[in-house]
C-alpha cells in the first residue's frame, strides 16, 4: 500500500474528513489532499505530526 493509501486509511478509520484532519493537523486542506492523491509527500515534520496523531508508527505510514 503506498502512503497516499495509508494517510487516508487512518484517515477514515477515525472517522475524519479531509478538512477536520487537516485542521487538527494545522496544514492547508489543499496541502492533505495533495498528499492523499499522491501528488506530494510530507516532510519530516508533517509526518510527525501525523505519526502523533494516528498513533501508528512511521513505518504504518511509510511502507
């Protein structure tokens, strides 16, 4: 599964729209949906912050 796939499994395994994640996250709506389409990868420190959120680990969302 690539990590376009993943972000948005956890995603909507909590049950959150792309704007409510984003919020909680503090990033642009269009900076996640970019990253849900494969268009953009995180830097380091966007996928910390999701990482913290999901609970999961880097692995969960990289590989």
């Amino acid at each position: 599964m690539l990590m376009k796939e993943k972000i948005k499994e956890q995603r909507l395994k909590k049950g959150l729209t792309q704007k409510q994640l984003a919020e909680f996250l503090n990033i642009p709506l269009s900076t996640l949906k970019n990253y849900e389409q494969g268009l953009r990868a995180p830097d380091y420190k966007t996928l910390k912050k999701f990482k913290e959120f999901f609970e999961c680990s880097y692995d969960d969302l990289i590989e």
